[in-house]
C-alpha cells in the first residue's frame, strides 16, 4: 500500500503542478479581504496568491492565529464568528458564531485552546481546538481588551470599563483564575514582549502606560511614562493605534504618540523616556524588522499612503516609502528578508527587499487588511 | 477535477489516518541517530515518533537546517555529505558527498541557497537548495568554523588556522567577500546572537571572545573577557562546548566556563562579567527557554547524565534533572512549553514540561543526539 500512497502523494506534491494543492506549509500565509469576508492564500516563497476562503463573515476588523502544525488558521470576525480554515485543503473546516462582538483571540502553547476575546456580551471564551466546543465561560462584566497567550497554557487579558488585568491558567484539570491587579482607566489595548516577560497595557482613560512582570511569583501593575496618553485637542485621534504593533528592540520599547506626528523611545530597564521620533502621520503599526536595528511604521488617515523606515540606535527616519492608498498592516517575512504591505484601497499587496526598497512583486488582493504568514504559529503573546 | 483531488488528498491528510504521511510540517522534527547514520522522524503535537529516514552516511557529528516552507532538510555529515531529506515522504530527495570532512551549514534567508563549512579541505562551498549544484567555492587556506547565515543572502564565517571572520553577500549577481578582520588565535565555534547583531567568536589558541557588529557599517572585532580560554591544567577538556548553545537572556550572554564546572555572564552591553554559576560539570549546550528567564544545561562525559536549570535572573540553579545516559542535546518546542533531550546511552528522547519538570513521554531512539524542529526554518543565524 505504501508505494501506491507515496505516489499519489508525490503526484499532488510537485510544487509546479497543476494540481493544487500544496503541502508543507511553513511558508504560506493568509491576507484578511475585508470588504468580501474572504481570505486570499499566499505562498512566502512564490510571491503569489495561490487561492481564496470565502464565507468568513465581516472581517472589517479581523485577526488570526495558526495552529503549531500551520495547518490550520482561526479567523476572529467583527461579528463574532470563530472559523476553523484549513490551509491544505483551502476550505473552511469549522465556523462558530461565539459572541456578538469579537475583537482578537490567542491559542495555547500546546496549541489545544483557543480563547476569544469580546466586546458583546463581554468576558473570555475559551474553545478547544479541535471541535470548537465551548471548554470555558469567562465572563468579565466588561468588554475584555489585550488578550495574549503566556507559556504554560495560561492567557492574559485586560478589562475596558473596570480596568482590571487577569490571568488564566489552564494546565491544571481546572481553570484557576487570577486578578493581576488594577491596571488603570479604560485599557484600549494590550501586549506581551516577544519573551513572554512583560505585559504592557495602554490606557484610555487616563495618562500613563502599566506594565506586569509575568515572570514575578506575584506580578503587580507598574505605572510608566504619565504623561503618556491623548493630552491636547489640536489633533484629531483617527485612529486609535493598535499595541500589537508597539516593537521591542535595542532595550526599548516603540510606542506610538497618541494623536501625534511621533514615536516615543522608551528604555526597557528603568522605564524612562529616551526619545522622541518626528513621523510622517499618527503612527498606527510599529513593527521591527527581524534581525535588523529597523522598525516600520504606517499610519492613520489621512497620511495612509506612507511607510517611515526608523533605526532604532539613532532614533532617526531612513526610508519613506508610498506603497499605496490605505495601507493597512505590515507583515515581515519571518527572517526579516521582505515586507509585505497591504495597501486597501489600492486593492494589492506589495512586497519590498528590506534591504533594497526595491519593490519585489505586487498581489492583487480585494480590500485587503492584515496579513499573517504561518511562521507566527512559533511565536508567543499574538 | 478539483473534488477528487480534494477527496484524496484529504484522504491521505487525516491525522490519525493508518495511511501516511502527514501533511503540514509545522510541528515536525528530525532527530539524528549517530550510530546508524540515520533520521528519525518526529511530531511535536504526538510526542511521537513517525518515521525514520536512512543511509545518510556518517552522522557522528550532524547538524541540519530546513527550507522555508518547512518541507527539506539540508543534513551536514562528518562525511562531508549533504543530504537533502524530504520531510512529507520521509525520504532522501538528494545526497552528495561535497568535501571530507564537514561541519556544519546554514540556509540563506531566501531558501535559495546552502552553504557548508569544511574542515577538508577547508573553506566554505554553497549549493542551490533545489539541485544541490555547486553556486560557489570559497576556499580559505584554512578550516572554516562558526558558519552562520545573515540577513540579506549573507553567510559569516571564520578561520581556524589563519584567525580572521569574512563576509560572503549572495544579494547581487557576483558573490562579494568581505573580509570582517582578525579576530584571534585559533577560533573553534561562533554565534550569531538571535537578533543577528553581534557575532561572537570564541578562540582556542589565545584568551577572550571576540565580537563583531554586524549592524555597522565597517564591522570590525572587538575583544572582550580577556581571560576567557582554557587557563589552568587542573581539569582535563572533555568536550569542547557548543558556541551554537550560548544564550541570550535578560541582556546578557551566557558562556561555558572552558574546562570548569561553572557558566559565565556577561552583561551585553558593556561585555564586562557580571557573574558566574557552580554547575554539575562542564557545561556543553547552554540554551535559554522561550518565553522565560531560565536557560537549560547539559554537560560533557563523564557527568553528562544530568540537566540543571538555571535562573537568568538570580544566577542560580533552580533544578537539576538526570534525564539519562550521555545527554546530547535539548530542544525546546518554540513557545517553550516542553523540552525534548536526548539520552544517547539510553536509546531514548525525553520530553519534559518546562514548567512542572514533569516526564511528560519518551521516544525510543538509535543513539539519539541532535533533535531539530522545523520552526528553526524561521529563525536567523542557524
């Protein structure tokens, strides 16, 4: 039997056949269409779309994670919908309609659970990952905001309107639940270092950023940078930046000005400010290129045109680029060798040499938003 | 036709199917049998073993790195041999014997190219991963040792007879090599840290480590811990360690005490030690767990049945595990949850939870010693 099956095997996975589709899957990657709820497959490797998932829903605000086999992806929808799609067979395998109002998930490091995050009716659900059963019911009394998995299969999340931090851990045969304190006014959004260390929380209601050393037996929150927050009314907010994108590099971290034309410098050991970067627009992404001293930047509408090139050892912009109109989210090859640039309103994806700026290729894609390559299966806190 | 190809393929791709193989790579490993000459097989998620891949030739010292897409490896024998393995049908795709005595290898970030450091007959030769032709041969006059690859189509590597690093950058149409500096008597192994900054090269013939920037401009070596070598005659070398398994953690090295039962730190900064930790034995393999302050530590003959842990932080053991005869190697799921090592002696892989120490599985193997996941695909300077 086994000849027989290697060969039909081998037939399918010839990477030039005609015949689709493709196996290994470490270099393939999904781009979130918003408009037509669809999500368009792309290969790293080939620059190319190589097919479309429709069915997904309203994905005009979308996120998703991959499991630790990158076969499969889970699509957190606007309206709620949880979708299981499987990146071999291009097809969606399982779709839930979880909440009224999701806003990101996270899965486990063991890749068994996946938790949503909602705004309506609020709280934590946690889902295995096989099935889609509900495993867990959080419920938080508020919208829940920065949820992140931490190593040991345990999630993190923040509360909106009663400004409290928590902690679950599932290793154990029952959830244990855990307050990490009282975090601030209003948390708009959250975020783990790529370490798995320090959660870091942006506040709404009021000036200042808290930060949570998950490493510490009894993590405590630790207010920094108070003057940090929407202080004056000569800019508009257009939008409100997402801290996924905050980058970690050299000792700092990179946090977007709110409301401002800037990025601010901030070191990592003692928590004070070092710098502040002058910017083409309102930062809404930062993203530092991997194995690089380098961060990318776009920007709110207007100016959402731009992409600023920043040395993170200097503090100073080199590069300034205008990939397209409305560009929207920034994923980096995960070796740091290219960028790919969704440009929504010019309905493309560009791809650049990081080194170069030469522009590589360009996908056509329909209203696309957030682009996530498989790689990111590896990688904790997204 | 798409349906039928479809139902085939799904056919073939159910996970707990009698039929093999599996399909997406995301969660596979390949552990070198050294004896045998032979690969087996493995699946993180099933803590299981696969398959086993033979007639690799002599893979008493092997290493192995894999293609983006996480569907080959690139195998690298004392024979000289490089072997390209196929990761969906378990078997080899392609094998040359390309030089007489090989130490290792790296892939350039694009996938395209291979490159392999020579002891016979010196100098480093690069192939194009998909034919395994010859692109280049860089001859040296020397053993080369330290290969590493860098952003931008770039490979590092230094000299052991003639103690100087050069830089080979595949991004144009012609090969340009650059020479980095002298950087010491002797160098036996270098690091490229995981950000690929600093290039670390640790020297047999004469006292310190050397560090080269690879973010400047003009990179040139700087040398630090001027008594770092082989200093007293009172314990014997066992084994020379493992540069590969320096750490990076808290903003520091962590260094192998050459020849003494201790780890040194060094603050990254300003390259001055800031401490050192007792250990059981010699240490080898130092590696830091994702997503946490600690680093794991294996240990050379005749103490190697033990693995401690130790805290980054503190500086100090916190556990110390003997997960069998003659401990080669430890690798870590990527997000950190579970650390596989391989007891040669034993003929076995132990998996433990990184957080409990708990025995979670063990994997019978033929003399196991390298274990690599194919999430190494994403990472730089491997």
């Amino acid at each position: 039997m086994r000849p027989l099956v290697t060969a039909i095997f081998l037939a399918l996975c010839q990477p030039a056949a005609a015949m689709d589709p493709c196996c290994a899957t470490g270099d393939l990657g999904l781009v979130v269409e918003r408009t037509t709820g669809s999500l368009l497959v792309v290969d790293r490797s080939d620059r190319a779309a190589i097919g479309r998932i429709q069915g997904l829903g309203d994905l005009s605000h979308a996120s998703l994670t991959y499991s630790p086999d990158e076969r499969y992806a889970y699509v957190f929808g606007r309206d709620g919908g949880l979708t299981k799609v499987d990146m071999l067979t291009r097809s969606i395998a399982k779709r839930i309609v979880q909440g009224g109002n999701s806003i990101g998930g996270a899965i486990s490091d063991d890749g068994r659970l996946i938790a949503v995050s909602n705004y309506d009716p609020g709280g934590v659900k946690v889902f295995d990952a096989d099935t889609l059963e509900m495993v867990a019911d959080v419920p938080a009394g508020a919208k829940t905001i920065g949820l992140v998995d931490v190593p040991g299969r345990r999630f993190a999340w923040s509360t909106w309107e009663t400004g409290e931090a928590f902690m679950a851990d599932f290793s154990g045969p029952e959830m244990v639940l855990t307050k990490l304190g009282d975090v601030g006014a209003n948390p708009f959004d959250a975020v783990l270092t790529e370490d798995a260390h320090i959660y870091l929380i942006g506040l709404f209601g009021e000036k200042g950023v808290t930060a949570i050393d998950l490493w510490d037996e009894r993590p405590k929150p630790v207010r920094f940078l108070k003057d940090y927050g929407k202080t004056d009314d000569d800019l508009p907010v257009y939008k409100m930046p997402h801290l996924q994108g905050w980058a970690f590099t050299e000792g700092q971290y990179v946090l977007p000005a709110i409301g401002r034309h800037e990025l601010i410098w901030v070191d990592r050991e003692n928590l004070q400010e070092v710098a502040r970067t002058p910017m083409h627009g309102q930062p809404v992404f930062i993203v530092a290129q991997p194995g690089s001293p380098f961060v990318w930047v776009n920007f709110a509408t207007p100016l959402n045109d731009t992409v600023q090139v920043v040395d993170s050892r200097t503090h100073e912009a080199v590069k300034t680029l205008t990939p397209g109109a409305a560009v929207l989210h920034m994923e980096f090859a995960p070796r740091g060798a290219e960028v790919w640039i969704s440009a929504r309103d010019d309905n493309k994806v560009a791809i650049y040499d990081t080194r170069t700026f030469e522009l590589l290729a360009e996908i056509a894609a329909d209203t696309p938003s957030g682009i996530f390559f498989t790689a990111r299966a590896h990688r904790t806190g997204l």
